[in-house]
C-alpha cells in the first residue's frame, strides 16, 4: 500500500514539474513571443495551423511584411524596420509594431519559411479583410522594398507580388 502511494505521488510530482516547465518556456517559445501574443490576444488552436488563428488583419500584414522581408535574400532587412513600418502604416503604437513583427517572425518560421508562408497568408488575409487592408499592406511592402537590395524586390519578392496580386485579382 505504502509503495502505490509513493509511485502515485512520484507520478504527480513528475506531472507537476513537466507542467510547470512547459510553462517557462520549455516548448522552445520564448517567455517575450509569448507575452507579445497574449498582448495581441493571439492565440493558436491546437487542430490547425498557426496561419489559420490569425484573427485580425493586422497580425496578418505584420507576417506578411516579414515573410516579404526574408525573401530578399542578399540583404539582412531589420526587424526594426519592419515594425517602424508598421507603426507608420497601421497607425500602431511602438510597443505594438514590436509586438506585430515577432509574432510575425514566429508565424513565418511556423509556416515552413517565407514563401510558402506569404502564399498562405495571402489567403488568410483576403478571407480576413477581402481586401479593405490592400492598400496598407503594399505601402508597407514598398518599404520593405524599398530597405532591401538596390530598392527593388528581389526574384523571390517579385514572384510574391505576382501571386498576391492575382489573389487580390488586381492585376
């Protein structure tokens, strides 16, 4: 009898302490991703895809600037950047453009990386928005352009623009 308890007991201290690391940040997110998150009430649902989650459009233009950004291969394009744009056209807080680009960041490493990332949240964002943030999100494009190799999109950025125009069937 004496022996069940202890393993009982064992099993739900091992219960506990696996919980407990799991939330410090055991899963491999960072403490920070997390918080911004939470700030962004941004949570994922454990049946889909991360991509799938996104509620608003401005977590949506925030991933696609940054899977936009990673595109351009030949120049490392700031973080800092893309979240100043952010602030500048989506009219967000600092705090908040911050918050944006690394979740942002977290959804496109989610993704597989930036080009199947930007495809799928081209979708995303015209279920979201059916292109009321189209504007937006290219002015911030054309920053991002405009930051990276000699001011014009790479091969890999270009070929998103193609796609995302004929998703938004403006071309």
């Amino acid at each position: 009898m004496l022996s069940a308890l202890l393993v009982i007991g064992g099993l739900v201290a091992v219960v506990f302490i696996w919980r407990r690391m799991r939330a410090d940040g055991a899963d491999g997110v960072p403490a920070s991703l997390r918080a911004a998150a939470r700030r962004l009430d941004f949570a994922t649902r454990p049946d889909a895809p991360a991509i799938s989650s996104i509620h608003t459009p401005e977590i949506c233009i925030a991933a696609m600037a940054v899977a936009f950004a990673r595109m351009d291969a030949a120049s490392e394009i700031p973080a800092e950047l893309v979240a100043a744009g952010l602030q500048k056209r989506l009219g967000v807080e600092p705090a908040e453009g911050a918050d944006l680009a690394a979740l942002g960041g977290w959804l496109v490493t989610q993704s597989g990386g930036p080009t199947p990332a930007f495809q799928q949240l081209t979708k995303r964002l015209k279920q979201l928005a059916h292109g009321a943030e189209f504007d937006k999100l290219m002015r911030l494009l054309g920053d991002v352009t405009a930051a990276g190799t000699k001011g014009m999109p790479s091969p890999a950025q270009a070929d998103a623009l193609g796609a995302l125009a004929r998703v938004f069937r403006t071309a």
